[in-house]
C-alpha cells in the first residue's frame, strides 16, 4: 500500500494569529509532505505486509530507520492537523473530562503536566496526552517516535499530541517554545481528542 498526505479541514491561516499561516503551510506542504513521500520509498519492495501506518508503528523494529522515522513523522502530523481547529480551545467536556480529572486531580494540573512535558523535552520531538489501560498519562518522545511504538519507553494511544521540533513554531516564536505552547491551548479541537479517547 502507500500513503498519502492528508489534507487538512482548514486554511493555512485558519489558526492565527496562534500559529502563523507560513508556519502552517511549510509545515504541511514540505515536513508532512516529506514524511510521507519517504515512508512510501522505505517501505517499498518490504516483504512483510502493510495494511495500516499502526501496524507498522506496532511493530517498527521490525523495519528501517527510515520506516521508523518517516513513520512516525507521518502519524504524528496526521493526529496533529486533527486535534486543532479555528474554532478550538476553552475546555473538554463529559467522558474525557471526567477521565482528565480523575487521572491528573483537574483539568489545570493537566494543562500544566503537558505543558512541562513539552517544554522539556530536549531537542526535537513530541509531547503527548496517551491512554493507557483506564488512566490517561503524559509523556513525551524524542524526534518522530510515538506511543504506538513497540520500542517506546512509555505506551499507550495517542489522543492528543504536540509538535516541539522547531519548525513548528520557529517563524513565529523563534526560541520562545513555552509561548508557543501556552498558544497551542487557543487552537486544541477538544471534540476531535475526545473522538480519538472514546475510539481508544
């Protein structure tokens, strides 16, 4: 099978002044779109089959560096587009509320758990909101590694993820990631996490 660069449900400038129209557009058309185009190169003339990016997330030790890193790239940045909207921001509600507060104590405590997993994080890579079991936690990972990962050091779903590599935000914020992460919040399509909590 191969792969295609998702499009997305709004306008590159959609999200100011939140995050940049230029930022979007290179982000989507260049980063996601080079994911994409070299996870279909590595997986090529692969003799396991691929029927799912989570299948070969589940097992990607099985694969290349390059289906690992591509891989990842390429799920990541589609959960990505997902989970944020024009229209985003304010709170969750019902079920995934429920479970933020039961698993963190309240919605703030949260906030604040994953905003400091993502502003920790050294270097490049993601912070992210992951099911696991009945709980929800927070964790992060290094470069285009996921939850999903069968080598992850912390597994779980994905339900809600943010990008810290600097392209996602260097245009705008330079090095300022805490700024750039507290504007994140404005744009969180909360219907679309708790979408992908309840189809955990």
């Amino acid at each position: 099978m191969s792969f295609e660069l998702p499009k997305l449900d709004y306008a590159y400038d959609a999200l100011e002044p939140y995050i940049d129209a230029r930022t979007m557009e290179i982000h989507h058309t260049k980063h996601h779109n080079g994911y994409t185009t070299k996870l279909n190169a590595a997986i090529e003339g692969n003799n396991k089959p691929v029927n799912s990016i989570e299948e070969i997330l589940a097992t990607v030790s099985d694969f290349s560096t390059a289906v690992r890193n591509n891989g990842g790239g390429f799920f990541n940045h589609a959960l990505f587009w997902k989970i944020m909207s024009p229209k985003g921001g304010g709170e969750p509600k019902g079920p995934l509320m429920d479970a933020l507060k039961k698993s963190f104590g309240s919605f703030e405590k949260f906030k604040s758990d994953f905003a400091n997993a993502a502003a920790t994080r050294f270097g490049s890579g993601w912070a992210w909101l992951i099911k696991q079991d009945d709980k929800l936690i927070v964790s992060s990972t290094p470069n285009q590694d996921n939850p999903l990962m069968d080598l992850s050091d912390v597994k779980g779903i994905p339900v809600l993820g943010l990008d810290v590599w600097e392209h996602a935000y260097y245009l705008k914020y330079q090095n300022r990631r805490p700024e750039y992460i507290d504007a994140f919040w404005s744009v969180v399509n909360w219907e679309a996490v708790t979408e992908n909590f309840l189809g955990s």
